[in-house]
C-alpha cells in the first residue's frame, strides 16, 4: 500500500489520479454455457447395421412390410421408468391400432438385443418402418412425449 501511494505521489500527483480508486472496468458477464437437451424426441439418422435384422429376432413370423409401424420397446422389468412408460406407450398406440405393433424386449433376459441396436439408456422405444430403424425415444417419458414422438413417425420407410 505505502509503495502504491509513492508511485502515485511521484508520478500522478499533478493530474489528481492519487485519490481515484481503481477500479476494474464494468463488463457485461460472460453467458453461461447451458447443455442442450438430449433430442429424445427426434430422429436420430445412424442406427447400428445389425439394429435391422433385430425385428427377425423378436418375432420371426412378422411382416414387416404390411404397412404398420413396428415398435420396439426396450426396457429392464426391474427398472421404475420402464414399468412406467409400458402403460403409456400401450394406451397411445391403442388409438390407432392399425398403424401400430409394439414388440417387448426385456433387457434383463435378452441383453444381446440391447447391444445389437447400441441400446444404453432404458426404457428406449425404435421405431421400424418397412424394416429398418427410422426413429428413438429414449427414457423415461410422459404420455404428451410419446404422443408427439408417434406422430412425428413417418409412414413410410427410407
């Protein structure tokens, strides 16, 4: 502090700086950088090549050509989020039936299905068009979400 005041006295004392506290320059704070939030809800473009055949695996006699969006639900039984949202999905699709085929797979039992589709966050639901993975809503969700993720599913496939 005594050195401050020296070099304020020999150097400043003329323009009267002396008695000016110094202080920093006011500046706008910076913006805080926010995570974006996991597009559940969208269309996600890259699904594992073997993610595919997986409708073979759950339900060999079905036809994936007739027109209907098959569903996959992927959840673990002893997981709260998945027993939750299997009533939601079920009464949503029971609106419009004839679009709808909802197939289970229970990742306690079969986990290899969970790796084949790059599964790591339950519940997940994959939508199949025509055979081929279009669309994912993963985690827990509210029968408003699972709404708007049915009707953002294409009829037709890729």
């Amino acid at each position: 502090m005594i050195a401050r005041v020296a070099v304020c006295v020999a150097l400043l004392f003329a323009a009267g700086a002396c008695n000016r506290k110094e202080t920093p320059a006011a500046r706008p704070p910076k913006p805080v950088p926010r995570p974006r939030p996991p597009a559940a809800d969208t269309a996600r473009p890259a699904f594992p090549d073997s993610c595919a055949g997986i409708l073979k695996t759950l339900a060999p006699d079905i036809d994936v050509h007739d027109g209907r969006v098959v569903l996959v639900l992927f959840i673990a039984a002893w997981a709260m989020p998945s027993r939750e949202i299997i009533p939601i999905v079920e009464s949503e699709i029971a609106q419009d039936a004839q679009r709808w085929r909802l197939l289970k797979a229970d990742l306690t039992r079969e986990s290899q299905l969970g790796d084949r589709c790059g599964i790591q966050i339950i519940p997940m639901l994959i939508a199949f068009v025509n055979g081929q993975p279009v669309s994912q809503l993963d985690g827990a969700a509210t029968a408003r979400r699972v709404r708007k993720f049915l009707e953002a599913i294409p009829s037709t496939g890729p």
